[in-house]
C-alpha cells in the first residue's frame, strides 16, 4: 500500500493565533492516524501560479488514513478552532510506491 501525502497551500492568512490555535490542536489529533511532517513553512521559491504563502507536507502511512485523521472528532475541533484564521486548501495524493 503506497503512503499518501497531505499538502496543505495556504492562500491567505487572516488571524495568526487562529492558525495557531489550530496547530495546536492538529498536531496531536492527526499523531493517532500516522501523521509525519515533512515540510512546513514558507516557500524557498514559487512558480507559475505559486503563492509565498505557508505550506505544509505531512506524510501518512495510506491514502485511508489521511482521510480517516482529516474525518476525526479531534481534527474536526482543530477546523472550528482554525474557522476564518486562514484561506487554504488541502490536497491528498497517494506515493507512486
């Protein structure tokens, strides 16, 4: 089963102790599902319709348990803590092994 690979592009941060808040609560929700960060920060360089915006790679053992942390009570408490505090999109992509 190939690992997935959660990448979080933020587009637009609002209230920083919003997103805080949320890092606060996020990091031990998805930790039960697997969850290691790889990347986060702000961007070294970007390209095409790249913003120099924070972003975040969190890698997980499988497709299923990226979207079983995202689907959780605790993730889901760390989404209301975050609410208007930032823009941003999460993708989830599967590993190619």
């Amino acid at each position: 089963m190939p690992k997935a690979y959660w990448i979080t592009c933020y587009r637009e941060i609002k209230h920083p102790d919003k997103v805080a808040a949320y890092a606060k609560l996020a990091v031990p929700a998805l930790a039960p599902f697997g969850a290691r960060y790889i990347a986060r920060g702000t961007p070294g360089a970007t390209f095409e319709s790249g913003l120099k915006e924070r972003v975040v790679v969190t890698e997980w053992p499988s497709l299923a348990a990226a979207v079983a942390g995202h689907d959780s009570p605790a993730y889901q408490a760390a989404l209301k803590a975050l609410g208007d505090g930032a823009v941003r999109d999460i993708r989830i992509v599967e590993g190619l092994e």
